[in-house]
C-alpha cells in the first residue's frame, strides 16, 4: 500500500479506469425530530467512463483552486483517494472540508479510507486547521466509517456545504 499525493500531472484521463465506485445503499441516516433514525432507502451509486472523466476535470480543477489530493496505490493501482479543500471557514477559520474519501469497491474494509483519512488530518493539521468538516453521505457504511474514526456531529454547520446536500450528515472531527 502506497499513499501519496496527486498532483495536476497525475490527473491522466485514464486515471479512474479501473476504480470501482460501485455501492448498493440499503440504509441512510435520517434527522427526524431531532433524532438520527435509520431508513430504509434503495439505490446504486457507481460511475460510469464518462462520470469518470468528469470527476477526473472536477478534480484538475479544485486542484487548480487550491485544494490537496491523497491516493491510496496497490500493485500500482487506484485503490483510493481524498480530497482536502484548504480554504479554513468557520467562526474561527478552524474547519477545513474534507470533500470526498472514496476506496474502490474491491479494496474496502482493507484500511484504506482510514490511512488516507490519517493522511488527510496531517495534511489539514500541517496547513493550520484545528478541525475536519465532513458533509458526509448519510448511507449506513459512510456513517459507520466516520464515527469509527471519532467524528462527531459537527458543533458548526457550514451552511452552504448543508443546503447543497440536504441529506447529507454534518459531521467534524477534532484534529
């Protein structure tokens, strides 16, 4: 396992060809009178060639405004990526977002999201965040990660982050 930051000329358009974003959700969290409740809700999320090209120009394109990639390799394949947005926010400018953490499907429950979450909280701490915002994927297994991790709900919510994603779980963690 080889974990490493992308930069721009890493951004090949071939680079998410053998990344399987595929889940089947079953479960999501849900905010109901002020209470978590477990749903039951049905759907598939995965990426096909031309979501892949289209993340791929996302990505060149936060990387160009500032934000820090993290790559999880193994045998020289994509096993996983982060994305660290370094802009600081909040009352206190304390929180950086971590935007996305993904491990390919035949490489989950390896440990593979947590040495890139480790890696993207030492990057975070490194650039003078105090803490981690995480508008995260409200699906039983996200959840299930983050709270391993000790991410809490968040104390702050960045509204714009919470309004773009409405079901989304804001989440922190304390770096």
């Amino acid at each position: 396992m080889e974990i490493r930051e992308l930069f721009y000329e890493d951004m090949k358009e071939d680079m998410l060809d053998g990344f399987n974003r595929y889940q089947e959700v079953t479960q999501c969290w849900r905010r109901e009178s002020g209470l978590w409740v477990l749903k039951d809700i049905f759907y598939i999320d995965d990426w096909n060639s031309d979501e892949k090209i289209q993340r791929i120009n996302s990505m060149k394109n936060d990387m160009q405004n500032g934000s820090r990639f993290f790559a999880c390799f193994i045998n020289r394949e994509l096993a996983g990526f982060s994305h660290l947005r370094t802009s600081l926010f909040g009352k206190h400018n304390e929180y950086m977002n971590l935007d996305k953490i993904h491990a390919s499907k035949d490489y989950r429950n390896a440990g593979i999201g947590k040495e890139l979450f480790k890696t993207t909280c030492a990057a975070a701490k490194q650039m003078g965040a105090k803490k981690l915002y995480i508008s995260a994927h409200s699906a039983l297994e996200p959840m299930a990660f983050y709270r391993k991790l000790g991410c809490i709900d968040a104390v702050e919510i960045n509204k714009e982050l919470a309004d773009d994603e409405p079901f989304d779980c804001q989440l922190e963690y304390v770096l």
